[in-house]
C-alpha cells in the first residue's frame, strides 16, 4: 500500500509538467440543415470540441435567412494545428462592408475557466483574403475588466494558413477568463478571415495536498530504504 502512496503521488507531480488541452475549436461539425456549411444562430454560444470553453460573437452582421447567418461562414479549415489530423471547417467573418451593419469591429470571444491553471498559452491558424481584414486585435479580460492588448497584427492576409501563438500567463488561475479577437479594415462584402483549430492550452495547477502527499510517498520510501 505504502508504495503504491509513493508512486502514485510522483505519477501526479510528473504528468504536471507536461501542457494539456484547457479549451479547443475545431470548427469541424458545421453542417446546416438544408445543406452546406454555416453557422446557425442557435450555435452561440459554442461549446468548446475538447475540453471547457465558450466560443460567441459580439458587434457583428447578423442578419440571417431560416435561422442561418449570412455573413458568418464555415469555409475549409486545415490541418495546421490540428489535434485530431483533421482539416473540417473554419470559423469567418465576411466584411459584409455595404451592408446595414458592417463586420468591422466583429468580435470572436473565447471564454474559460483558468482557475486551475497556469502556463496558458493560446494557439490559432488563420488566413484570409486580399479585400478580407487587414487588422485583428487581441485583447484579454479578466471578466469585463482588460488586462490589456496582447497584439495588434496588421495587413491582409494571404490565402497560406500560418500559425500563431501567444503566451496568456496573464490570465493563470483567473475564472472568468476570456480572450477577445476585433476584426476591422475589410473592404468588400466577401473579403474574410477564417481561423481554425483555436487551443487555449497550460499546466494544471496542483490540487490542494498533492504536494502533501509527494511528501508522504518520499517518507514512506525513506522508511523503507532503513529497514
């Protein structure tokens, strides 16, 4: 018994060091009911495909036929950060530019609990068109309080997914986390941004007496190097 205490706490601080999965999108279960890929205004907010989080919109174009939205689409995604290998769909925003309302200024919220976390780090492939927008902010909160911008990129994007990552240490253990993307500058109704494979991912805090317990199991085995 008392050796299985020992490895059982040494097995719990090992997997610790390594990073998992705290939130993950992958845009791959899109299809509408009539056909075609999309998002209903029913899919807000979206929970995440792996692990916990919320996924909603916010300032966009939501006009919409048969509760399908217009100027939101599911294009093909990629495999570029992919966790399952698969390419499925994408999340975009239109420019929607000559319309009522516009999408510039369009928000795509990613929301989770970072309580039990530290090491946060978010991941993301994007790409767009030429007319699509050519500035995303990224700005993280600590409920509706902002801790501040994290990046601005600027310029078009290519049609070429490419990768990004930012180190999100600011939010380890805040619960009411959330990490808001703003497009603007598009310049034609179809011009877009697509992102995929969205992770928000870190190192899972230890749980109260884990610690405790490494402690025990390296006094149990202490004990049984003197006998």
């Amino acid at each position: 018994m008392n050796k299985v205490i020992a490895m059982g706490a040494i097995a719990a601080l090992t997997g610790l060091a390594t990073a998992d999965v705290v939130s993950y999108w992958d845009f791959n279960n899109q299809d509408l009911p009539t056909g075609g890929f999309g998002f209903q205004v029913s899919d807000f907010p979206q929970s995440a495909d792996m692990g916990a989080g919320l996924f909603t919109v916010a300032n966009f174009n939501d006009d919409s036929t048969d509760g399908v939205y217009t100027w939101l689409q599911s294009f093909s995604g990629t495999t570029l950060g992919a966790l399952d290998g698969v390419s499925g769909g994408s999340f975009s925003f239109q420019g929607a530019t000559s319309q009522g309302v516009t999408n510039n200024g369009a928000q795509a919220i990613f929301s989770f609990d970072g309580t039990s976390w530290t090491d946060l780090s978010f991941d993301f492939a994007r790409r767009g068109t030429s007319t699509g927008f050519n500035s995303l902010t990224i700005e993280i909160f600590d409920g509706t309080t902002s801790l501040g911008v994290v990046d601005t990129i600027l310029g078009a994007q290519s049609s070429t997914w490419n990768a990004n990552n930012y180190d999100l240490s600011a939010l380890n253990g805040i619960t009411d986390a959330s990490i808001v993307l703003t497009f603007d500058g598009a310049t034609s109704d179809t011009g877009n941004n697509r992102l995929d494979n969205v992770t928000i991912s870190g190192t899972a805090i230890p749980a109260p007496g884990t610690f405790a317990l490494m402690g025990l199991g390296g006094l149990v085995a202490t004990r049984r190097r003197r006998a």
